[in-house]
C-alpha cells in the first residue's frame, strides 16, 4: 500500500515528465524578445550563470520550460 507521501513523490514526478514532454528549445533572439533585452545581453546573463541555457559550439539553446520557470521566481 502506498503512503501519501509517496503518492504525493509519484504525481510529483509525472507532473515534471509531462512538462519536460511540452518544453521547445528557444534561440537566442527568442530569449531576447521574451526578457525585452538585447542578444548581447542575454549572452552576458548566460556567461554570468544569470540564465538557464545549453551551448553547443557557438550556439546557445535554451528550454522554453527552463525560461519560464526563471521568469517565475
């Protein structure tokens, strides 16, 4: 029989599994338009740790999901 605490961890993780199913990746102009900032700084924000993202070669990424939590706090 499952405790409630339990149950509470199983929804828990099902919620973040259906968000993580939702998420799209941003570019960096997009992330810019959605802060009302400059690319360049939001490649500042990211260089300061300031911002969620992924960097592949030159190019940053960034979760929709990640952003949208970061606008939230």
């Amino acid at each position: 029989m499952l405790k409630t605490g339990d149950i509470k961890a199983i929804a828990k993780q099902v919620a973040v599994e259906l968000q993580n199913l939702n998420d799209e990746i941003l570019s960096l102009s997009d992330v810019a338009l959605k802060l009302n900032k400059t690319e360049a700084a939001v490649k500042q924000m990211c260089y300061r740790k300031q911002l969620p993202f992924h960097k592949r070669q030159k190019t940053y990424y960034f979760s929709k999901n990640e952003i949208t939590n970061f606008l939230l706090k």
